[in-house]
C-alpha cells in the first residue's frame, strides 16, 4: 500500500506467485493486543491517525485526505469500527493541512508496534470503483521498500471480491515485479464480514482468509534484510484510500460514495516461541 511510485503498470501490482491452501487458527488464549471496538469513539490509546501527507499529497497518486478523528470518516457504530470515504472538498480555513483533496477519509495506524504473532481482523470491504481498502504493515524507519511492507488484505473496488495479500522489501517489490504474494476470490467481501488472518514468524508469512491459508512466503532467499527485512516489529494499519495507480486504474465511481471498511474487532497475539 506504501508503494511510493508515481507511474506504474497496474498489470504488476497484484502478485499471485506464492499461493498456499493450508490451515489457520487463532490461538485460544486471550490476545495480547486487541480492540472490540465496545466503546463509543475509536481508542485513541491504542490507535493514532496518520495525517502526515494530507498538504502534499499520498503516494501512488491516490485521491484522499486522511481526516483525524473526524466522525464524518471515522466512528465507531455498534461496536464496530466505519473508516469512511466520502466524496466532499473541505476548506483551508478549516482544515490548514488540506492540499486540495476532493475526498475524504481515514487512516489507523496501532500506537504499539506489533511483531512476530498471529493477526486477526475481522472486517466487510467497500467494493465502489475507486475504493481501496486495506490492512497491512510497514517499517517507519528507513525508505521504503528496504524497510518492508506486509499487506494482509487489499482489495480495488474495480475488481471486487478479490483480495490480495503481498509482501514487499528491497529485493521483492512491485517496483522490480518481483513481490511475493497471491490472490483469492472472496464471494461476498463485500456484503459479509471476514477475518483476515496474519501468521508472521521469523521463518515464514502466511496470510489466509476465514481460517484457510492462501499465500505463504519463506524466509528462503538470499540477500539479508534485502530479500527479509521483517524482523522487527511494525504498526498495524487500517485505512480506507481513493483513487491511486491501482485503485484508480479505471477510474472513481462518484456517485457510489460514500464507501465504508467496517472492522469488527482486531486481535493479536504474540508468539510465545
């Protein structure tokens, strides 16, 4: 999702070269992290919004301004959790740090860093054309790709039902058309809430959909932090983008916003060995 790449092909952009169709389960015991979303606003202890490019612009030429803890975007309704996108200008004098942007939405990025362990995110997609809905990880400290990057699920509303979960580093990315990664139809991704599922150890991602595995990547390949870099902890983020090289690759449906991600509830749990 952090791709930082103003001009590509969208024929790379989705992976399918390491498919896997191998069991999942979360762990019994209580998580290590987790948020039910039981409260009536998001938990801003365990969450923060990452408004950093809204004056000049998000990557991969996508559309959005990310607004923080605005209720219009973000809100939690009956114990779930709506990131929303709206098609909407606002106003300088409201919003200082707007660069022009004619929608809105937001972006959730966890305050605690999260490593290895088993990731669950329960959650219903916005499948408008122009949606770009996500789960994933990413190192905040170096460029990108060297840091690396874990998509757990995304999706592009002009193919929906399809998700995508991909990995990038410095040796495997969309950039070299070498990432790793594969794709799965999801009947009713959109309708239907799923969880999306993460088992990260140091040896292996494996990232699956309703307890079933379908993509699984090793660490098996030369290069160092190169070709694996995901040894250390990274945030979880949450985000709803418009627009994009990918997600806007045969343009926005206007009228089909606005487009929500409803979260049920993200859990994690740290692996003991």
């Amino acid at each position: 999702m952090h791709w930082m790449l103003l001009a590509v092909q969208t024929a790379t952009l989705g992976a399918a070269n390491h498919g896997a169709d191998l069991a999942m389960s979360a762990p019994s015991r209580p998580a290590s992290f987790a948020d039910e979303f039981s409260g009536a606003k998001v938990d801003q202890r365990r969450w923060r919004f990452d408004t950093s490019r809204n004056a000049l612009g998000w990557y991969n030429n996508e559309k959005q301004y990310y607004a923080a803890n605005r209720p219009e975007n973000t809100r939690v309704d009956g114990g779930v959790l709506v990131i929303e996108a709206r098609r909407e200008a606002l106003s300088k004098a409201a919003f200082p740090d707007w660069g022009g942007q004619a929608y809105t939405s937001a972006k959730l990025v966890t305050r605690e860093a999260l490593g290895y362990g088993f990731y669950e995110v329960r959650a219903k997609l916005p499948c408008g054309r122009g949606a770009w809905p996500a789960i994933w990880m990413v190192g905040d400290d170096g460029p990108w790709p060297d840091v690396g990057e874990i998509d757990i699920m995304e999706m592009v509303g002009w193919d929906p039902d399809v998700i995508h979960a991909t990995v990038h580093s410095g040796a495997f990315n969309h950039r070299l058309a070498t990432q790793r990664g594969a794709q799965k139809r999801v009947a009713n991704a959109c309708t239907a809430f799923h969880r999306y599922q993460l088992d990260w150890r140091p040896d292996s991602i494996t990232i699956g959909v309703d307890g079933r595995a379908y993509m699984q990547v090793a660490n098996d390949q030369p290069g160092g932090k190169a070709a694996w870099p995901f040894a250390r902890p990274y945030p979880l983020i949450l985000n709803l983008a418009v627009g994009g090289d990918w997600g806007g690759a045969k343009g926005i449906d206007d009228p089909a916003f606005p487009q929500r991600m409803s979260v049920d509830y993200v859990r994690y749990w740290k692996h003991r060995d």
